[in-house]
C-alpha cells in the first residue's frame, strides 16, 4: 500500500470540504478499498474516513411504504435491522461475503464500487431505491453505470438509500466457489404497477434489469412462466468460473428460485 | 507517523502508526501482539480475525488509525483470568480443532463471536458462520465439533465409527 | 487399553496451549534488533529475456541498503533435483540449472530476478516497484500447454533443452512389451483420458524466512518455514551458496501447514543469507499470499490416458498408462521423484493384475515449479486406477464392489510382488472394504438416493480402493531408483540427570503433533510419564541429521529411530543397574520403568539409574560409560503400505451442476495406531484436501502464461460449508512387518483416496439422472463443469 494521510471528520460537511482535496477518497468499511490498495490498484492521497459520521449510519422506515439506509451503515447492522421493513433486504445483507466483512462493509461502499458481482445492486436496482448524496437525489436505475462505474461525481458521498417496499420480493445468490461473491444473483420485487428483476454478477455491464422476465412475472409471478426464458448469453462474463452460457442459465435458475422464495 | 492508542484485551497500549498501517501490522509489529495471524492479502482467509469494539473484524482490512480509541480483543485475551485455557479454547484443545495451529486464533476469534450472538448454533450454522476463515489441515471436521462442544453441545457421536 | 498417554491413547495435544493463546511462534513472529526487508521483483510475464536492470534510481531511494540481481549469484551453484531420473534410452534427464535470482532469462510469472533490502518493508516494496520500472524484460512466447511444449522444439523453457522435456520413463520398460500383448488381445479394454488438475498447496503460513550472520564467527542462521531443516541446510550448504555446513544453522520454529511446499529449498532462502551476510544486519522475508500463488510449489498437473484390459468378467489383465507430467520452469528438488517412484510404482493398486506399464513425460513449461504435494504422485496414481475401473464396471455392468473384491491382492499373498516394482508387506483390503461399506450403509442406498430424488437432487455412490507407498524411504532402494540422498531419519534420547528426557529427532511437525505422540512411544516404552519426555526439532544445531516430516515419514522413520534409541537407552540402563545391583547383565529385566534382578527383589526406578549415569561415583569405566544417551539412525527396510476403502456420497443439483458432498466414509488400514486423535485428524485433513481437489480447486494458467486463479479470490479451497464430518474408521489394521512400531503412516492417505471416490459418485448421480453420456468428467467438477458436461447430451 502506499501511504496517505487519514481523517475521520464527525460531521457531513466536514467530510465534503476533505473530499474536496487532492487526490481525496472516502473510505467505509475498507473492505474493497483497503485489498485494492494492497495490490497497489488504488492510491489516494487522503483518505476520508465515513465510520465517524453518527448521521450516515442507521436504518429508519415506515413499514409497508420504505426503508432508508445510511451509507455507512453495515451489512450487520442492514441485516439485523432492516428485516423489520423489508425482510428480503435484510436477508440479502445477512448473506454478503462472511461474518467479519459484514460487521465492516458498509451499503454505501458496496454502491458505489459497484462491483459486476456484488449484492446490493441487485437490491437496489430491482426495488427501484433512490440514493441520495450530498449533492443529489438518484433513482436507481440511473445510478449505475457499468462494471466498477457509477454516475457519482469526484467528492460526491452517498448519505442514504431508500427502498420503497414491494409487495414480495427475494434475492436468490449462487455463490462463486472462490470469492463467495456472487456467481449470478437475481433479486426480484413485486410492486403493485408490476415486477422488477435485477441481476447481478452475470454482465459484463454489471448489474442490469431483465425486462423479459419482468414482463413475464408482471403478467404471472410464477417461476413456471419463466420456463425455457433467458437473457441472451452475449454480454455475460465468462471466466473459470462459468461460461457466458452458463451464466446466461443462471439468471434463469436464479430469477426462478428468488420467485419461489417471494411466494 | 502519529500515535495510536488502543485497549487490547483490557490493557491500554500505545504505539507509532502511519495512514496504511492496517490494524493487524500494530497489534504484530508495533505492539508484540503476534498471535493474530496473516494468511493472506485478498481479507479472505480470517487469520487475522479480532474482536473491535465486541465485534469480529479482519484486522488486514482495517486501518490501525481506525480502531483509535476502540477495545480490541485478540488471542491473546482469551483465556481465563487464571491464565488457564478459555472454554473456547479447551474445546479446541479437546475436540483436536487445530493441527498447525496457524488459522487457529482466527477460528477462535470467530467462534467467540457466533457464541455471543448464538449461543447454541446448529452444525449448519457453525459452517455458515465460519466462512470466512479457512482452515487448510483440519478439513473442519474437529473445527465444528469443538465449536459445538465450546456450546455446551455433545459431540461425541459425530465422525468416529470405530476406534478399536 | 493404552496406558496413560502411552501409546494407542489419545492424550490432548500439549503444542496446542500456545498456538491457543497466541503464544506459538511462527518464522514472521520473530522481530530481531536492526532487522531490514528483502522484497523480490518478479516476473510478470511467463517468458521473457532479462535486459539491463538499471538500478541506479533503485539505490537511491529512501531506505535502499542494496539490490541483487540474478548477475550476482551466477557464480554460485543451482538448486538442484534430488532425483536423477534416466529416459527409456538409458539418457540421463535434463537438468538445467535453478539459480537463486533468474538470469538471462525469466520462466514464469512469479520467477524472481531482482531483490531489493530496505530499512522497511513499505520501502522495500516502494523501491521493488521502481527497480521493476527500470527492468528491461523482452517478452518471448510463452510455454504452457505441455503437449505443445513437446511438439514444438523452437520454443523452449531453457535453451539447452529443444522439445522442453526433461526425461522420457517408462516403468517398468521390460513390461512393455508384454503389456501391448495382453492389451491387444485382451476381450475388453477400457480406455480413459484425465486430467489430475493442478493445485497450490496454500498452507496458511506463507512461506518466510530470516537470514543472519555473525561477522565475529563467521556463523550463518536461517530460519525458515521448513519440514526438514537439514535437508534445507544440506542443499544450501552442499549445492547452491557453498557455506559449510557446520557453519550454518538452520532454524524452523512452528510451521503453519506445509504440505509438501515447505520441503523445498527456494531462492529466497539463500537471497536473505546473502544479503544478511552483505549487510552485516538481519535480512527478513515474508511471502505475500499471491508471491505465495506465483512461487510455492505446485502440485500434481499431469494428463494421462489409461488404458485396462480385462476379462469379461472384470478380471484384470493389464494397465497401460500414457501421462504427460508438468514440472514447470525449473527442477524443484522432489520434482523428479513425485510423477516416477511415487507414482509408476503405485500403479498396480492393491490389485494382483500380472501386467503394467508406465509410460511418463515430464514436460517443461512457463509456469510456477510443480513438486510433491500431499501425496505426491499416489493420488494422480490412485485416481487414474480408481476412475478408470469405475468406467470399466459401467461399460460392462459390472458391481464395483465386486470387481474390487475379484482382483484383490489377499492377506495369503503377502509379501506380493508387483509388476511394478514394490513388494508389499501386509494388507486386508477385503477388510477396509467390508469396513467400509457397513459404514456407508450401501444397502440403504437406494432409499437415501430416492430421497435425494424427491428434493430434486441427484444422488450417487462412489467407491475407491486405494494404497500408497510411504514412511519414505528405504535408502538402498531409492539409491536403485536415482534418490541422491538417502531417506532414513534419526532420533537421539538424553536421559537427563534428573530422569526426565529430551529427544532430538529429525523430524519436523508443521501440524502433525509430533510434541504430543513422540513421548507417548517414549514413555510407554520407559514406563514413565510422558509429561516428563520432550520433543526438540526444527534446529540444525540440537538435532541430529534427520531428513524431516513428508511422504507419511515422521512415524514410520523417525518414530522408529526413537524406538531403536529408546532400546538401546534400556540396554545401557540394565548394564548401570547390573553395576548398581551387582548382578550379571543378563538377569536384569526392565519393565515398568524398574530395572530389577530377575528372581530377586532386587529393584533400581528408571531415576536411579539415570541419576547414577551423571553421578559415576564408583564406575568400572574400562566397561561402563557415564551418561545416558544414545543416537538411533534408522533406515526402513521397505516402503510402508497403508490402504484403504473410500466411499462418498454427492448430491448434484440437476439445475445448477453444483456437486455437494453429502456423506464421506473411511475405512483405513495404517497399521498400529499410536494416538488415535490424532490419526483421526490426520485423515479429516486429507479427506478435506481432496474433496478440494475434486470439487473445486482449479489452478488455471492462460495461454500467456498468467496465472488467472492467483488469489482466493478465484482459487476455490474448501470452506466449513463445503464438506460434511468425515466417518472415519482404522480397526481394520495389519501391522508393518518391517519397523518396530508396525505402523504404516497416515497422512496422505486421505488426499490420495478420496478424489476418485468423489468423482465415481459424480459420475453416478449423473448417470443415474439419465446422463449417460457422461462416462468421465474432469477436476475440478464445478457447477459450470457439471452443467456444460449435462449440456452435451
Ligand atoms: C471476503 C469478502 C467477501 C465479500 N463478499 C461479498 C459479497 O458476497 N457480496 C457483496 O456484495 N460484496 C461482498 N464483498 C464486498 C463488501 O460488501 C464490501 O464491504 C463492499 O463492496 C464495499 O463496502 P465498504 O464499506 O467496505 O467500502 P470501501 O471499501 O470503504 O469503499 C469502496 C469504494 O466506495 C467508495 N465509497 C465508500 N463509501 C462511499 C460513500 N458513502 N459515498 C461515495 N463513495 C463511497 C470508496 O471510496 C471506495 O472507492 C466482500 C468483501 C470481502 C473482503
Ligand atoms: S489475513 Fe487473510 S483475511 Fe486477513
Ligand atoms: S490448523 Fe493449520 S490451517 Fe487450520
């Protein structure tokens, strides 16, 4: 790792002014930042420490209407919390990475790194969230902008996400064998005006909305309807882990499965 | 360089860190801490796995200057105030939960804080919970069976069929 | 019933209450006062010609103390191959040279060529960074698949060597000739194409060491991760930095895991003693996990085809293999040993088939060192054997249990010579079979198979009759088979004044609770308590020259140099009590830790007479010698042969391809079982090795020769949840007839059984799921694997 300098501000604004220095990056839970910075891929020249801020932590919600994030709230603490208004949510928290990574990473970092395989995205793109900044408002489906990119701009921080709450919904995740990310994960939502399905680790784009399959189980949420339905295997990635081919069937298991789940 | 300042394992310490020292590197390098082991460089192997603040964390992904002020506990604070072996450790040391002995203070890192949460965890959620801490000898086998032990579980049925 | 802590009892380990508090100390937990850090550069490409290394920016970087090029050790000696292997043709095998630092050229990616000492790690690393920029490397094509390596004599690993092959073997070439007979006549011949995947041994302590050196002596220390120091020292000292050896310590504190990777001597080891001796300071050394990935030693890695002949009926007639071995770049020191005398010679199995030939080509490529790893060229035995007699009962609709049972060599043909050179002492495999499949309940199969079924997954059984050949090694053998050293090991007792007892032993634990089970064989022998016996190892300057802890050796070898000690410590002690007693030497019996006057009450404790020794107050010393210690060198007179049975149930998700494995038996026979835990432990170990190896661990080099599974971020080991507990069994033992413990070893043992089990039964549940094409299907079997193989249809 290279060096840098560090500060953990207390408050917002104290962090958007570090931001605005040179070089500067915010750092969450470290746990994709800080392996990044080891391999010498990353190097800040300030680092601007989230985990003191008290007002990005914490989960709060109506229930039946939404839920709202902090950025810098936990995976641990998504998953012990957030079940009250969103279950399928919590669940999905509940299973990213191991239990030590839980207690660091953060939902905030997880979005904005936006990893081709990571969970949230999924969540987050299939519920139809918003993410807000210091600067902004997002809908999700503007948000992400390929594999590792998003629209944030230089200094911009994530505050909050809010998760309007279907009326059933699920994330089904096929483990990569090695890295315990996702293979292919699907995260389905039923809302009233209709379906959402957002698959992640699958694309070469990242994370990405299947619109058959939502047309599909916005006409019937069953897993049956889905039968013989897949994404076109051109686009997906294909590694050691699993050909486009592969990859492509496993959004149709996935998706099948997260219906099942939903109920 | 700045100064660092920690409680670990009940005890107040001190020590120089710069921005990138990781938690880990100050608890081996700075503060003779050498208990807590480094099997990696992708926070995958939970080698390192430390309690910050009651909650297990990698400390290879985590910066010193993170933890200012924080109550670490590692290895080395787990056994009892005798100096006699923890009940976590004891049912390592009886269920044959290590062999190398160097994934060991990880796994008994992390079992202390699936007790904590879970005070009797099924075989399935032991193997759950330790999924971030790889064990290349014991194949886990004894791993799960001490954990299950250490919860006040009986084990004595799982594995063996015949020892003569 | 074992005795307290003596053998056959399972006394808890007593080396776990530091590795359980935190107090063990591996090689990186050593700080020592004006330490500096050694960081390598290496290669980022596969091949390539090194141009000028311009250090100059290097050197003058904040904390440099110096930089090594390969230009600086190219005076001084190889790390060399302790196995000379000659071809068919009586030619000698290729043996290029493996220099500390690479010159003139770089081999694979990971291969270093420069290596920087600074004042701290951070800065080493910094300045590495920038030596790196200042390198010249052209890159050359790279060498990765191996058949390729052999057809194309204009690319080449080494330049000397034009078609990239290091020996052509075959094993045993007289049988040749009769072999291609039986085969061709033979009424059924099944053939098999496989691949025995290659693998990172990934010990969980990275490798590190430590050099220093004492300008006031001229003395030189290394401490190092190692399973033998003295091998390490001999090869340092002998072959490569020329430094005698009474001259250099060689140091292994705990050792995190090895399993094979930290046999080895590696160009680190000698960089940091060179440096140290430069620098006059301290030099240290720890792997980062992906240098790990890149430079350890792999594993396996060979393509075989097989070929069985057989009867109708299943009789066996004939094997027949065609293997193509990797060594990577460069000779690691076992590298030549690993695909020939640990692997041709196991190939009959514990069949009585009268035909077998071996055919091997070790081939070289651009990729990291391939050397023995847990089992070391048994299991690419094992599984070739054990895959291809599963396809053989398919194709014919023959039970596998049966087929075993038909060929078997039975207890009434020991000792059985096999056409493959080895003459094996004892077994029962009908035995562990039988064990086994009462374990397994096989009769209950079907209904847990329907079960399966009705949760929408597939069910299957498979079956694995193994045996290997450990406690390596006879050295007049080995010497026979081209070993350049001989493989005994070597254990001295000192009977302390006080009666309590230190054994220097040659053996290394790096898991294996040598501190525990040593003093159990001691103290059972001495009638003493074991708490007063204690194991010294891993220190070139206590121990006596032992060749260290691989190849199930440490029991068979050493343990039975500590028993051929201990008895000549009680022939010594009844010559003290006969003096002490005044009786004649013959009339003394010990036993019960007392030596007495036999037919008298007469009677001296085991303290008496070792108090005596170191206090020789009235000795005859023309006949008796004061002190009690005595040195045991032993060398087996024979490999040991533990078998066994292996059965493994797996459920294969029909949707996904995923393999679980749900049930895991073990029916072993590794002779008498000192610390039953232990063994256990032993087992658990390999089996979870090799449900890796089946399932998921895929070491994947592109055709540039980047290594793309080079973190855990895509080598796939096993997690907890991965495996299931392991039912593990070894009543059904035969003793060594050859050593005096009659123990035949038991750490490989599960890496070698356990793979082919793991795939039989993934080929049975496919099948039994109607994919019947699928009559083979390679490691590791990943869900991609499975699903694609299910695809073909
Ligand atoms: C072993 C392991 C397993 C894992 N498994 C999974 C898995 O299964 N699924 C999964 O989804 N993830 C997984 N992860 C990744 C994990 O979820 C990370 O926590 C997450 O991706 C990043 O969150 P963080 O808080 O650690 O962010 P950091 O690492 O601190 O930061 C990541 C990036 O986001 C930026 N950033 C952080 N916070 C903000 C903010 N509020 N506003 C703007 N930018 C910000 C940082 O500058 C950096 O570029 C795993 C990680 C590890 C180490
Ligand atoms: S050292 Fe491997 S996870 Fe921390
Ligand atoms: S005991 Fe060696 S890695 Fe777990």
């Amino acid at each position: 790792m290279y060096n840098f300098d560090f500060v953990r501000p207390s408050t917002l604004a104290e962090a958007v002014i570090a931001l605005a220095g040179d070089e500067a990056q915010p750092l969450a839970g470290g746990q994709t930042l800080l392996p990044s910075m080891k391999q010498r891929l990353n190097m800040p020249g300030t680092l601007v420490s989230l985990t003191g801020i008290a007002d990005l932590k914490g989960v709060s919600g109506e229930a039946g209407a939404s839920v709202t994030i902090g950025a810098a709230t936990t995976h641990a603490q998504v998953a012990a919390e957030a079940g009250a208004f969103y279950p399928a949510l919590a669940d999905l928290a509940a299973r990213i990475g191991d239990p030590a990574v839980r207690n660091r990473g953060t939902i905030g970092g997880s979005l904005a790194n936006n990893d081709p395989s990571a969970c949230y995205p999924a969540a987050v793109l299939a519920s139809g969230a918003t993410i807000t900044t210091n600067k902004r408002e997002i809908a999700a489906d503007d948000f992400f902008d390929g594999m590792f990119a998003t629209v944030l701009e230089e200094g911009e921080i994530i505050t909050s996400v809010t998760f309007p709450i279907p009326q059933a919904a699920a994330y089904a995740k096929f483990l990569q064998p090695a890295s315990r990310f996702a293979l292919t994960g699907a995260f389905v939502a039923r809302f009233e005006g209709g379906v959402r399905v957002a698959i992640t680790g699958a694309s070469e784009g990242g994370v990405f909305r299947w619109s058959d399959a939502e047309s599909v189980l916005s006409n019937s949420f069953s897993g049956d309807a889905l039968a013989g339905k897949l994404p076109a295997a051109e686009g997906m990635i294909s590694d050691l882990h699993g050909s486009a081919a592969y990859r492509a069937h496993l959004c149709g298991v996935m998706t099948r499965r997260a219906v099942a789940a939903a109920g | 360089m700045s100064k660092v300042t920690i409680t670990v394992n009940g005890r107040e310490m001190s020590g120089e860190a710069e921005g990138r020292t990781l938690l880990v590197s100050f608890l081996r390098e700075a503060l003779g801490l050498t208990g807590t082991h480094v099997g990696c460089d992708t926070s995958q192997c939970g080698a390192c796995v430390v309690h910050v603040d009651g909650k297990a964390v990698k400390s290879c992904t985590m910066l010193a200057m993170e933890a200012e002020g924080a109550e670490v506990t590692t290895v080395e604070g787990m056994a009892d105030a005798d100096g006699s072996l923890g009940v976590i450790q004891q049912a390592f040391q009886d269920h044959h939960g290590l062999q190398c002995g160097f994934c060991t203070p990880g796994m008994v890192m992390s079992t202390a804080a699936l007790l904590k949460d879970n005070p009797t965890p099924s075989e399935a959620e032991i193997r759950a919970y330790l999924d971030g801490n790889i064990c290349r000898c014991t194949g886990y086998h004894n791993i799960v069976r001490a954990v299950m032990a250490a919860s006040g579980q009986d084990v004595s049925g799982l594995g063996v069929v015949a020892a003569e | 019933m074992p005795k307290d802590g003596g053998i056959g009892a399972s006394p808890k380990r007593r080396e776990d209450i530091r590795f359980l508090t935190g107090e063990g100390v591996y090689t990186d937990d050593i700080q020592l006062q004006g330490q500096c850090f050694a960081y390598f550069v290496r290669s980022t490409v596969a091949h390539g010609t090194i141009g000028t290394i311009d250090t100059a920016a290097t050197e003058a970087m904040p904390g440099v103390l110096a930089v090594f090029t390969g230009e600086d050790f190219k005076d001084v000696g190889g790390n060399p191959a302790g196995w000379l292997i000659n071809s068919r043709d009586g030619t000698p095998m290729r043996e290029p040279k493996r220099p500390v630092l690479a010159h003139g050229k770089v081999r694979h990616v990971g291969d270093a060529y420069a290596a920087v000492i600074a004042e701290t790690y951070a800065q080493a690393k910094d300045a590495a960074e920038q030596l790196a920029a200042d390198s010249e490397i052209e890159d050359l094509p790279a060498i990765v698949d191996m058949a390729a390596a052999v057809a194309n004599a204009d690319n080449r690993v080494h330049d000397e060597i034009p078609d990239n092959l290091c020996f052509d073997w075959g094993w045993v070439e007289d049988n040749r000739a009769a072999v291609d007979e039986a085969i061709k006549n033979a009424p059924h011949v099944t053939t098999l194409e496989l691949v025995n995947n290659r693998l990172v041994p990934n010990a969980m302590e990275p490798r590190a060491s430590i050099g220093e050196y004492f300008p006031g002596t001229g003395d030189y220390k290394l401490t190092t991760t190692s399973q033998n120091p003295h091998l390490h020292r001999l090869l340092i000292s002998a072959f490569v930095m020329g430094i005698p050896e009474n001259k250099l310590t060689v140091v292994a504190p705990d050792v995190g895991g090895g399993f094979g990777s930290k046999i080895y001597h590696y160009g680190e080891e000698a960089l940091v003693l060179a440096a140290a001796k430069k620098l006059k300071r301290p030099v240290r050394w720890t792997a980062e996990r992906s240098e790990s990935f890149l430079t350890d030693a792999h594993g396996r890695d060979h393509v075989t085809k097989i070929e069985l002949a057989c009867e109708e009926d299943g009789t066996f007639i004939a094997f027949r293999t065609e293997t193509l071995a990797n060594v990577g770049a460069y000779l690691s020191n076992f590298a030549t040993a690993t695909p020939t005398f640990l692997h041709g010679t196991l190939m009959a199995g514990p069949y009585k088939v009268p035909n077998v030939y071996v055919n091997l080509k070790t081939v070289f490529t651009n990729t990291a060192p391939v050397d023995a790893y847990r089992g070391a060229g048994r299991p690419e035995a094992t599984y070739s054997l054990e895959r291809v007699i599963d396809k053989m009962c398919r194709e014919l609709e023959l039970d596998p249990f049966e087929v075993r049972r038909k060929n078997f060599i039975t207890p009434d043909m020991f000792p059985y010579t096999t056409p493959v050179g080895l003459v094996y002492d004892t077994g029962d495999y009908n035995a562990t079979l039988d064990k086994a499949m009462e374990m397994a309940d096989v009769d209950g199969f079907e209904d847990r198979r329907a079960e399966s079924a009705a949760r929408g997954k597939l069910r299957g059984m498979g079956l694995s009759t193994w045996i290997e050949a450990c406690g390596i090694a006879p050295s007049n053998l080995v010497g026979v088979l081209g070993s350049r050293v001989g493989l005994y090991d070597a254990a001295t007792v000192r009977v302390n004044a006080t009666g309590n007892i230190s054994v220097m032993t040659g053996a290394h634990s790096h898991g294996q609770g040598h501190e525990t089970v040593f003093p159990q064989i001691v103290a059972e022998k001495l009638g003493i308590d074991p708490a007063s016996v204690e194991i010294v190892h891993g220190d070139t300057s206590k121990i006596p020259f032992g060749m260290g802890s691989y190849g199930s050796r440490s029991l068979a070898v050493a343990g039975s140099a500590m028993n051929n000690a201990v008895d000549k410590i009680i022939a010594k002690g009844k010559k003290i009590a006969a003096h002490m007693l005044e009786a004649s030497e013959d009339d003394i019996t010990f036993e019960d830790g007392n030596f007495a006057v036999a037919g008298t009450d007469k009677s001296l404790s085991f303290g008496e007479v070792a108090f005596s020794a170191y206090v020789p107050h009235n000795y005859p010393l023309e006949t008796l010698e004061p002190g009690l210690e005595e040195t045991s060198f032993y060398d087996p007179g024979n490999f040991t042969y533990p078998a066994g049975a292996y059965l493994c149930e797996v459920e294969v998700c029909p949707e996904t391809g995923k393999v679980d494995v749900v049930a895991f038996y073990c029916a072993d026979d590794f002779g008498n079982v000192m610390n039953p835990l232990i063994v256990e432990g032993q087992v658990h170990g390999g089996v979870g090795q090799g449900i890796g190896q089946a399932l998921c661990e895929q070491t994947t080099y592109d055709a540039d020769g980047q290594l793309l599974s080079a973190s855990y971020m895509d080598y796939a080991m096993p997690r907890a949840d991965d495996v299931p507990f392991y039912q593990v069994d070894y009543s059904c033992n035969t003793p060594c007839t050859h050593n005096p413990l009659g123990v035949k070893g038991c750490g490989e043992a599960g890496a070698i059984g356990s793979p082919p089990a793991v795939i039989n039964a993934v080929v049975d549940a496919l099948n039994s799921g109607g994919f019947t094409h699928i009559t083979h299907i390679d490691m590791p079997v990943t869900p991609s694997r499975v699903w694609t193989a299910m695809q073909a249809q």
